[in-house]
C-alpha cells in the first residue's frame, strides 16, 4: 500500500539530485524509451530550452522515501498567449508516460489525490495537456489512464512481437517478391550502422533524402530543424550497453536508396526516422523493405518488440500488428484557459473520426503538411 505522497517540481536540469534520483527509480521502474534518462537528458537539457520551453519536472516519494516512485517530466512554453505545461514531447516522442515503480500496487491507489498533489506542486499556468498516453508501460497499467477526462486522441501505433513469421502472410510475400526483384535490377547492399562514425553518415543521407522528398510533396521537415538534428546526433554520441540508437540503409549501386534510424532500449526498437531515395526505385517499396530488414535485424539481435511508432501514414497497416490507441487530457487552469481548451477537444475529435477513413485522413494530412 502506497504510503502519504510528497512532490518535488524540479524547475532545473542543473539540480545535483535530479539525474541520480530518476536513475535510481528508473533501475527498477516501468518506462518507455522516451522517457529513460538517456532520452530525456539530452532533450530537457539542450532540446526543450531551443525550443522555447522550461522544465518542471515532478517527483512523487513516499514519506521518508529517499527514491521517487513515480516521475512526470512535464514542460512549460507559451503557445498562442497562454502558458502551458505539457508532458516532455515537442513532436519528438511516441509515448509521453510516468516512470513508475514497480513495487506499488498502483490500482489500489487513489489516482485523482494523487494528481491534486500533482498539480499543487508544479508553477502556475493557463493549460496542462497530456498527450500519446499509454495504456500500458512496459506491461503495467498506466495509472493516468483513470483519470476522469482521459480520452483517446486519435493516434495510435502498432507493436509487433517476435516471432518466425512476425508479419502477415500477405506482407512477407510482397517483401521477398520486391526484394527479389530490387536485387535483379543492380549491385545491392545492406548496411547496418551501430557505431557513431557510421550513424552521422547515415543521418546524413537520411537528411538529405527527407528535405529532397518533403519539397516534392510540399510537406514539413522536421529533420531541416537544426535543434532536431542536434538531438540525434547527441543521442547517437551517447550510446549505453542498453540504450543506443541504430540504423539500417538499402543500397543500390553505390548509392542509398532507403534509410531507417530507431533506438534501441531495453531490449525494444522504436522506429524514429525513414528516408527513401529518388523516383527510380519506388516501384519496390523501398520504405516497407528497409523496415522489413530493419524489425528482422532488430529481432536477430535479441529484441522482442519493434514499435511502428505514430502516425497515419498507410504503410504502416500492412505491417499488422497490436495495435495501441494513444489517449490525451486536458485541464484548465485560467480563464484564458478554458478559451483554448475547446479547439483542443474539436481537434481531438476530428483526428478520431479520420481514423475511421485511412485514405481520408492521408489526403488531410497531405493537405495541411504533415505525412
């Protein structure tokens, strides 16, 4: 039974105790890869400030606890005039979750006490959001998912498990039918980066394919964002035995034609970025094949799960998969506020009514330039 909770907001990546404490919990937590200290660190400490937003990070400790049971690292920016904190994302991350103990028995835990005691502690703002919340964190239920205005988002991602035959029967045939096919055509080659020499080669040539691709289809780049290829490369600099970033590229003829880049943590892959060369070569779905030998590989090297990651893009159904509906909450804290959190709500049910009509729902996000 969870004991009185004390909070702690750390306003400052700079404080002593901040890293240690959450490697402490983290050493025997539930987490996702977005939010272990090796992602988070580079990303409140050099990301998030480029970007305009602060940290305030909160740590809930039982009484006399000298370790956290549970963190929330949330952000504060101003958006459009109002303040707001949000959990730690700025387009980056695929789940934004807690990092919890896993020596509570959080269902028996009240869970809005908890998060009035969350809210007494972090600064004053106009709007608190949070969003691409799991059910579920690395196999525990996520305690957030009770709270009373939780409501699916309309994003979702997809987990595929190993297995002998980990994509559908349809799928795998097509992939060994254009692999086959991409081979007959030049000199083909597979490479697989793991050490920072060859990543920052490869991100590259990622970049330079993505910014090539997005001004054909007249799409935002996130990758043309300096701050965002300044994050990467720091991840890639920091690599641990249990959490590093990897790539795997096509090539043909010397020259690459489609590039995947993912972390992998704790033995689970999370695809982060996809690039893919000129028109020549799309006949044979070089994005679907470089994902295909990107999982295989993945799983070769002993992980267990590989995450499709978000978004709507069409390809990713042909992988199946489990699929997992992200959830999101609002709260307003101000008059201003309770102005803004309307468009949030007419937002969130436009984005599940288009899940309904995948084809709908790439046109719109063609047409307002996101892919």
């Amino acid at each position: 039974m969870l004991s009185a909770l004390t909070a702690k907001c750390f306003q400052s990546t700079e404080e002593d105790s901040l890293w240690d404490l959450w490697q402490a919990l983290e050493s025997e937590a539930a987490v996702t890869a977005f939010q272990s200290s090796w992602f988070m660190k580079p990303f409140l400490e050099d990301f998030a400030p480029k970007m305009g937003a602060e940290p305030c990070i909160i740590m809930l400790f039982e009484k006399d606890g000298k370790i956290p049971v549970m963190i929330l690292p949330f952000i504060r920016q101003r958006s459009h005039g109002q303040r707001i904190i949000a959990m730690a994302d700025l387009e980056l991350c695929d789940y934004c979750a807690p990092v919890l103990s896993r020596k509570i028995d959080w269902d028996r835990v009240d869970i809005e006490d908890l998060w009035e005691i969350v809210l007494a502690s972090l600064p004053s703002c106009d709007l608190i959001t949070l969003k691409k919340m799991p059910a579920y964190i690395d196999g525990m239920p996520n305690p957030l998912m009770r709270l009373q205005r939780m409501e699916p988002m309309g994003v979702s991602t997809a987990l595929i498990a190993q297995a002998e035959d980990p994509f559908p029967k349809k799928t795998a045939r097509d992939i060994r039918s254009k692999m086959r096919k991409l081979q007959q055509e030049g000199v083909f080659e597979e490479v697989v980066a793991t050490k920072p020499q060859d990543l920052h080669l490869m991100l590259d040539q990622a970049i330079a394919q993505r910014s090539e691709r997005c001004r054909e289809l007249n799409i935002e780049n996130n990758l043309e964002d300096e701050a965002v290829e300044q994050f990467y490369r720091s991840l890639i600099d920091h690599s641990l035995p249990h959490a590093r970033m990897v790539g795997l590229a096509l090539k043909q003829d010397g020259a690459y034609i489609a590039i995947s880049m993912g972390i992998v943590v704790n033995g689970a892959f999370n695809g982060l970025i996809l690039s893919m060369g000129g028109a020549e070569t799309r006949k044979y779905s070089p994005g679907i094949l470089v994902i295909a030998r990107h999982f295989n590989w993945a799983f070769e090297v002993g992980c267990k799960l590989c995450d499709l990651g978000v978004g709507g893009a069409a390809y990713k159904a042909k992988f199946g998969g489990e699929k997992l509906e992200l959830m999101e909450y609002e709260m307003a804290r101000s008059a201003l506020g309770l102005a803004g959190a309307p468009l949030l709500r007419v937002r969130r049910k436009l984005r599940v009514g288009l899940q309904s009509s995948p084809k709908l729902n790439h046109q719109v996000r063609r047409l307002i330039g996101k892919i």
